[in-house]
C-alpha cells in the first residue's frame, strides 16, 4: 500500500486546487480496495513501485490522493493537484497521467474512469470551444430546431464527382450540413483537391436553388500535420467562412491534432469525430473511460462537436443514462455528471452573474457571446449511426431539447427515391415535430415522408 497517496480526511477536495476522478476500480489478485488504489494513484502522478531517495517536500504535494472509498461498487475518488499537468491547455498531458499507465497495471484488474470534475482555476488554463452552434445557427438562420445533416455513403468508392453529386441531392432535398465520413482522406479515387473544389460547386449550386447557405465539414486528418494545414489552408482559400468546418478523427489522429485546430483556426467549427472510442467506453468494457470522461476532454480541447451517441436509438451501442449524460455534460453550462455536478464557469459559482447565465443556458438563450472570460463555452452534441427520419422525434424525445447536429446516412441515402427524397423526408419529420404532429399524419400530405415511413418500418 502506497499511504502517501492515501487522504481519507482530504479537507474540501472541490476547493479548487485538485482535478477530482472518480474510477470503478477492481483490484488485482492478493489486493484489497484501498491499496490498489493508492498505487493508481502514485502511478498517476509522482510515484514508481518503491519510495525513492530523489523526491522533495515540494514534489509530495504534487501526490495524487485516493480520499474517498466504496467498496460495495468497487468506486475509488482521486484528487490530482492540477498543478501537475502542462500549463499550456494540453489535453493528451492529463489523459497521459490519469488513463495512461494505469490502464495496464497488473494491481488491478479492472479500471474505468467514470466522471471528472474540473476546478475553475484549471479551466482557465484551457482553450475550450471557439466556434460554437450557436454560431453555424447564425450562420445557416436555423433556429428552434436540430441542424439536419447526412454523411455521404457509400463511405467509400465514390469518385470527387459523384461525392460532390449526394451533397448537391442531400442540400437541394431541404438539409443543412453534409460531413465527410471518417475514412475520407487522399485516396486515389477522390483526389482530396478535386473533392474540395466540386464540393464548393455542388454547394453553391444548391444554395442558389435553394435560397438557403450550407455548411460542409471536411475531414482534414492526415498523416503529419504539415499536411493537415495544408488541406485545412485549401479549404479556406476555396470556401467562405462559416460555410464548413474542420473534421478530425480525435482519438485516431490524436489530441494535439484537435487542438492545433482549435489554436490554428477558431474561427472554424471544430468537427471532433471518436472513432475507435468504443475500446475505451463501452460499457461492458472494464478498462478504459466513459463516454462523458471522452465527452469532456474534447470540450476542453476546444472541440465545437463531438459524437456523443444516439442513446440506443439508432445502431451503436449505447443507453440513455450513457449518451444524453454525455451530451448534456459537454452542452450546458452546468450539467450532472454521473457523480459531479460540473460547472464550466471560470468564475466563483456563487457569483451573480453565472447563476444569472445558467439561467439563460437552461432556458437555452445564447449565452457567452461578449464576456467570453466567464466561463468555457459549450460544445456541441453530433448525433449520428443507424438514424432515419422516424427517429427524429424519439431522439429529440431523450435529448429534451434540439441543440445538436443529427447526420443521417443511410437514413437519408436508402430512401427509395434517393438521397433528394431522403433529405426532403427528413425535413418533413422536423416539420411535423415543431408543428406537434405525428409523423404518420404529416406524411398523408407529404410523399416523401410516407414513403420513408414504409420503408424503414420495415
């Protein structure tokens, strides 16, 4: 047992000095609760597996602390003095201490990280989003209703022309935002150079038909990161701001890739896609972190959206306490975690003005907008895997409310008539969510709905 790591009495741990984890631990053969923990703890901080000659005063107040203890759950709570990590905002620091080595100890054999709770002071060392929805809102003049988008499929195969073919179909049939989907890089097929500029063609063919702008998020994640600006800085030259965004495949490529985005371009919505997170979070898995621990970091890095899950709805794993938990951890300004109450005000929660803002936030007014140094701004939910427009209301249902972005793939793209109908069907199932109707009685005047009702049902 590691007891320099151990604080049961720890006075005040939300006073604002420690990053606050709370793990589902199980410990590894011979091993009880408490000691198994406080060697995470050393591991995740300032010690090894025996005490050594070199330490100081100073680095033991840099030890991690294991203060509080459920045996019946298994649940260990850790304080990290915060003043651990990089100063400069790093993200990928603090996962390399907390889900780092930890993850592969043999003193335990199960280790989750389950809810974190970040201080106000460490907060301010970090970018947190730029470029928020509320500002593609402003951009797109959708309001009062989720931004419907797709993910052009086959994933896969489609030449830079006949990509840029199911944008134009998806943005004329009525939709908002079309995304790469995560694969999307160089490939031979689709020149990358060739897919941006027939992209911006099909868009600004659609937007003069359709009277309405739209928005293409790109997937910039490359092989160095040289690369990664140099397609970023080809987009920019070709598209008008606010008319794209930035898609980066945030585990895969990396954490510094997201937040070299964020540093690089804040004035881009910065599109943070997870894949390979399920061998982190799913919930059957006994190593690794949930789904608002992955949720809350990419908030701190500065990610304007991150997928958080359809919450059972559509085809990936996945459950409402899970996902909505997520999305609501990474969307308001205060929000219950699994074991935290997370405040991302960088000011004192007792002061006037940020409970007057979480006020605004819950009754989802705009907040933030020009006093930006009160608090970290919010990140925005995208909601995508196994949708079609009969889902639309089920998940608005869960979510309760519409601040998020919904890309339907096949859900869009299988419709019998083709993509075109496939957006206009998914248009007419927002319509008949904000006129309160019920999707099969809105459909008896709308055919394409009725008949992405009949097909889907199946």
């Amino acid at each position: 047992m590691q007891k320099d790591y151990i604080n049961l009495k720890l006075k005040d741990p939300k006073n604002g000095e420690y990053l606050l984890a709370v793990f589902h631990l199980v410990p590894g053969k011979g091993m009880d609760l408490l000691s198994a923990a406080s060697e995470v703890a050393a591991e995740s901080s300032t010690g090894t597996n025996f005490k050594v000659k070199t330490e100081t005063e100073f680095s033991r107040k840099m030890n991690a602390l294991v203060y509080k203890t459920d045996p019946k759950q298994h649940l260990v709570w850790i304080a990290y003095p915060w003043r651990l990590f990089d100063r400069g905002g790093n993200v990928q620091n603090i996962l390399t201490y907390v889900v780092g080595n930890v993850l592969g100890m043999k003193e335990v054999d199960e280790i989750k990280l389950m809810d974190i709770w970040f201080p106000p002071a460490m907060l301010e060392q970090y970018d947190g989003p730029s470029y928020t929805i509320d500002d593609m809102r402003k951009y797109l003049n959708v309001y009062d209703r989720p931004i419907l988008g797709t993910i052009v499929k086959p994933k896969m195969g489609l030449t830079s022309a006949e990509y840029a073919e199911v944008c134009y179909d998806f943005w004329v049939g009525g939709g908002d935002f079309v995304k790469n989907d995560e694969p999307q890089a160089d490939q031979d097929f689709s020149p990358y150079d060739k897919m941006v500029h027939h992209v911006k063609e099909a868009m600004d063919k659609a937007v003069k038909e359709t009277g309405h702008k739209k928005v293409h998020s790109f997937n910039v994640s490359a092989a160095d990161f040289d690369t990664m600006i140099t397609r970023c800085e080809l987009i920019k030259s070709v598209f008008e701001p606010g008319s794209y965004a930035f898609l980066i495949d945030g585990i895969t490529a990396g954490w510094m890739a997201t937040q070299t985005l964020r540093r690089h371009y804040p004035d881009v919505f910065i599109h943070f896609h997870r894949a390979s997170h399920a061998a982190y979070t799913r919930k059957e898995n006994p190593i690794g972190f949930s789904v608002l621990v992955l949720s809350k970091y990419a908030r701190l890095a500065g990610a304007s959206g991150i997928h958080t899950g359809t919450a059972g709805i559509g085809k990936m794993a996945g459950t409402v306490s899970e996902d909505i938990t997520a999305a609501h951890g990474i969307l308001k300004l205060e929000s219950e975690g699994h074991f935290f109450t997370q405040n991302w005000g960088k000011i004192s929660e007792n002061d006037e003005d940020l409970i007057a803002m979480i006020n605004e936030d819950n009754a989802h007014h705009v907040i933030l907008e020009d006093d930006s140094w009160r608090g970290m701004k919010k990140c925005c939910p995208i909601i995508s895997g196994g949708l079609n427009p009969t889902k639309l209301k089920p998940f608005i249902d869960v979510m309760g409310g519409v601040d998020f972005i919904t890309t339907m793939g096949a859900g869009c793209h299988a419709h019998p008539d083709g993509t075109r109908a496939g957006a206009t069907a998914l248009v007419q199932a927002c319509e008949a969510y904000l006129k309160g109707m019920d999707i099969k009685d809105y459909a008896k005047n709308h055919a394409e709905l009725a008949k992405a009702i009949e097909f889907f049902g199946k």
